[in-house]
C-alpha cells in the first residue's frame, strides 16, 4: 500500500490506486485492516428486502425480520454484541444517502468510542463503493435475487431509481411488488436543490409493451425534468411521446413536484388513484381527491386543452401516498379486499410508532404478499412522501 505523510490509514487507503478497481472484498479487507478493525463482512439485503446475504461464502444468510443484523437494518441504528468467544460484533448500517443498502459486521475483541468512529467510517466507503460498483458488477445483483427475473421485469428495473431518497428535508420512498414480475407499474423520484420530483405509473397490461410503456415514459419525465421543465410541460412532454412512439399505449399516473421550502405540492392526476395525505396520524379523507385527466397518451381526449396542475399546501410532517390499485385491489386470506382503509390504518399506525419510512413500505408490502392466498392479481406499486423541514433555528433528526 502507498503510504503518505499524514499518517491517516484511511486517507492511505483512498490514496492507493489499487483500490480503484480491486473487488469489493479484497478491498474491504485491506481497509478494516489498516483501520485496525482486524475483520469485517459486508451483507446485502436481496431484492424483497427479505434477507441479508454475504458478500462471502463463509458467512450465513440472515433474516432481515429476525436478527441482531436485520435489527440494524430496520432500524439504521448501531448494534453490538457480544459473542461466546469473547469477540465483539458490531453491526452498522450500510446507506448510500438515504438507501438501506445492507449491514457491516466489524468483529474485534473489543470496541470502544475511537473503533466505533472508525466503523462508521468503513460503513460510509463500502455504501459507496457498493453504489458505484453493482452498476456494472452482475455479481452484487445475482447475490441480491433469489429467483430469475422475468424480461418485463429486467427492463423496468433497469430504469427504476433508488428505493429511497431524501435529505434533512425530504425523503421519498417506494416499493414494487411482485419484484420479478412486474409488468406496467413504475416510480420515479429525484431532488434537485429546493425540489422533490416523485411519480407513480401503471402502464395498461402486463406484459413487455407494458414495460416498454413505463420505460419510455420514465424517460421522457428525466428528458424534460433534467432541462428544467415546469409541471405542466414535463406532462405534455410524456403525452407527446407515447403519441410519437408508442401510439396505441397509454398509461396512468400521478406526476408531484414538492417545493422543499414552502411545502407546496403540486400535482396532475392522469387517470390514476388519487393520492393520499395523513397529518396527525389522520387520513383527510379526499383532500387530494380531484377530477382526473385522461392517461398520458391519451391527451387528445381533452381536444387540445391544457392539463389541469393542482395545488396544495403541506404542514411539516404530512406524508403523501401515491399508489397503484394492486395494493388496494389484493385480498387478505379470507377473501376480503385489503382496501384503502386498511391501508391507510397501516401507515397511520406505523407513523405513531415513528418508524422510519423505508421500513414502513417494506413491512407493509410483506403483509401484503404474505396476506394474499395466491400471487398477485396485478402489480402492486406504493410511494411514500415525507415532507419535514428543519425547524427555525435546528436540524431535523434523521
């Protein structure tokens, strides 16, 4: 290893080109190393958010719902315990902005406040260097899935975003299930500086021109959002282009623009369930509800008119649902529907209990699966929106 003046094993570290293109694990074992951390495994949580698997053969697959590794997963919090043979494990999360990526288990035979900081540290790079490698590492994503994919299914998750992203004002979260099926439904989210960007859509059918449908509209949205496009003409942008290529395709949606400062939502509804608002640990029964415009692709059935944008003001901890039908539309095992009531509950009780977004969307999608008495009868897509602005004077906890 490159050694330098100052000392700082982990500036070495970052120092040393090798470890621009070493593997992740070799990479991994040098770092804990020279931080004097003696061992550590990364894991990473598969697909469905089920399970964490080890980047090595010599450690077990853990459940995410049911050990000291997943606990710090759930919780993005540090976990130690100790261990029979006297060596400690600490579990840190692994988050790459606000995406739960996994854990790290460092083992020593003992911690304290200095190893702990550098733990934290050691966290921080493999989150990033994870991000940047399992874009071009198949490996990271085959360790991920537990079953093959379908090709509908392989398009769409080529163009989805992050499952979670936020800052000290904002996050916005998303699950989709069923993971490798899926065939029309998508989301979309991105932030700029004063502004969250989040959208829905469930493209008709379910099969490779459904996905091609929401590709093609996921990338319009980018294409005018990434030229500064207003609302209004980021919708008429979408319209234009499934006219264009993919004429006999249509899909609805729900596209939001959130200003980070002010808390003003604006929105446009394209023929898709209405979003909704819990404040307080209350569902405000139809405050989204409007008249909905016809599907993107099918703007000519306004003879030409503007779509309508609407408006709203958010107080500090409101959260917004944007969501497809096949969550409302799945049946518990009596046959019942699982419903918007149902649903709605689920998360005002699971905001009362301050659980973290990410961790809300995923136990809730899992009761969902677990709940039904066969697969899915359609795609089942929820987005949750949480806006928290620091307050005057502070920083918001994360």
């Amino acid at each position: 290893m490159v050694t330098s003046d100052s000392g700082d094993p982990l500036q070495e570290f970052l120092a040393d080109e090798v470890n621009r293109t070493e593997d992740l694990a070799p990479a991994l074992s040098r770092c804990a190393e020279a931080l004097g951390l003696h061992h550590a495994i990364v894991y990473l949580v598969d697909l469905q958010q089920r399970h964490l698997v080890p980047l090595t053969d010599v450690a077990s697959v853990l459940p995410v719902d049911d050990s000291p590794a997943g606990w710090t997963y759930r919780t993005q919090s540090l976990r130690v315990e100790p261990s029979r043979d006297g060596v400690v494990t600490a579990w840190f999360p692994l988050i790459d902005g606000a995406e739960r990526l996994g854990v790290l288990a460092v083992h020593a035979p003992a911690l304290d406040a200095a190893s702990v900081t550098r733990g934290k540290a050691l966290a921080t790079l493999v989150a990033m260097m994870v991000t940047s490698r399992r874009v071009y590492k198949d490996s990271y994503v085959r360790l991920t899935r537990t079953e093959r994919m379908r090709l509908p299914s392989e398009l769409l998750r080529a163009f989805l975003p992050p499952r979670t992203i936020g800052n000290d004002r904002v996050v916005s979260t998303a699950v989709l299930e069923p993971a490798y099926e899926i065939g029309g439904d998508a989301f979309d989210h991105a932030l700029t500086q004063s502004t969250l960007h989040a959208s829905v859509l469930d493209s008709m059918g379910h099969d490779l021109a459904s996905g091609l449908t929401s590709a093609l509209s996921l990338a319009a949205c980018r294409n005018a959002r990434r030229v500064g496009s207003d609302l209004p003409e980021l919708v008429r942008t979408v319209d234009e282009t499934l006219a264009a290529w993919l004429p006999d395709q249509f899909c609805t949606a729900v596209l939001t623009e959130l200003d980070l400062g002010t808390g003003v939502l604006r929105w446009c509804n394209c023929g898709h369930p209405a979003p909704l608002l819990i404040r307080e640990q209350r569902l405000l029964t139809d405050a989204l509800e409007r008249d909905p415009e016809p599907p993107l692709g099918l703007s000519h059935l306004r003879s030409h008119r503007e779509r309508t944008i609407h408006e709203t003001a958010l107080r500090p901890g409101d959260r917004i649902l944007l969501y497809t039908d096949g969550v409302t539309e799945s049946r518990m095992p009596d046959g019942e529907l699982f419903g918007l009531r149902r649903f709605a509950d689920y998360l005002i009780r699971a905001t009362a209990a301050g659980e973290l977004a990410p961790e809300t969307l995923r136990r809730l999608i899992h009761s969902i699966l677990d709940a039904e008495t066969s697969r899915l009868r359609d795609d089942a897509t929820i987005m949750l929106l949480e806006w928290r602005p620091p307050p005057p004077g502070g920083r918001t906890a994360r």
